[in-house]
C-alpha cells in the first residue's frame, strides 16, 4: 500500500519536532479560539523527519478542524517501555465503532466528514499510517463521549539503527 518509502533517517529531537509542528498551527488556533496543551519528553531518535512531521501535522489538523467544545487540545509526547508514544486528543464528537475500523483506509471519509464544508480528501490518516508503519510504528486512535485521541508509538532502539 506503500507509496513512499522514506529512507532518509537523520537524528532528531522528536520533542523539538513536535513544538515546531504546534508553532505552525499557532495563527489558526488563535484564529479559532482554540488553546493548546503540549508536554513532549525530550528522546533523541533517528527518524525521517519530514514524514513525522506531517504525521503530527496531519493529527493536530484534524484535532482543530473536529474540535467541539470548550476543552484545549492537547498533546503529550513520552518514552514508555523503549517506545516515544505522542497522542494527540481534543474535544469532538465520538467517533462511531464502523468508521474506527476503517478510518486508516485511503479515500475513506465517514458520513459525517463527507457533510463537512471543508472536508478532506480521505487520505490524511492513509499516509499517517503508512508513514509509522515504514518506522517500525503502530498508529491507532482511542474515543469516548467526549474526546478522541490519536496516537502513534515508535519503537526507539529499532529506529536508532535505521541508518
């Protein structure tokens, strides 16, 4: 399923990576009204840096553009178990059970996104997939009443051998 293959890994601070990720959305999120809670634990790691950027930019995207609610978004990066985990959660509607299952699919856009004024294309969450998967990553999501939480883990001892 793989269209890229990102073989340029460089090591990164993916604590700087992403603070720089949230400093772009900056303008929109003052723009909407929106706060934004990041705590990122600092994890030197050698990753293709351009696509786990656009990994986190494509889940604090979607977290402003979903956003209902009053609560900030909020991102937290830490090591766990040799693995740098980051979720990224915000205030939306709940998610339902069908379109979890398949939300990681190319083209796949629920009933409600498809309704959306400013919908996407389906292929955010596809490439974010695609891109974790190429590091060694899992990507998934976590949902309830009130919040839905993006994540993705990478594994830190495998990444730092990738070169």
């Amino acid at each position: 399923m793989s269209s890229r293959i990102y073989t340029e890994y460089n090591n990164v601070d993916v604590a700087e990576l992403i603070n720089q990720c949230t400093a772009v959305f900056q303008w929109k999120l003052e723009r909407e009204h929106l706060d934004i809670y990041v705590h990122a634990e600092s994890c030197e790691m050698s990753v293709h840096a351009k696509g786990i950027r656009q990994v986190i930019n494509n889940l604090i995207e979607n977290a402003i553009h979903y956003h209902k609610g009053e609560n900030a978004i909020c991102l937290e990066g830490k090591v766990e178990y040799g693995y740098y985990h980051l979720s990224v959660s915000g205030p939306s509607e709940r998610i339902p059970a069908e379109d979890q299952e398949r939300i990681f699919e190319r083209f796949y856009r629920s009933n409600d996104a498809r309704n959306r004024q400013y919908g996407g294309s389906g292929l955010g969450l596809a490439i974010a997939k695609e891109i974790i998967e190429q590091h060694n990553g899992r990507i998934g999501l976590t949902t309830n009443e009130r919040y839905n939480t993006f994540w993705f883990t990478l594994p830190i001892s495998s990444i730092e051998g990738a070169n």
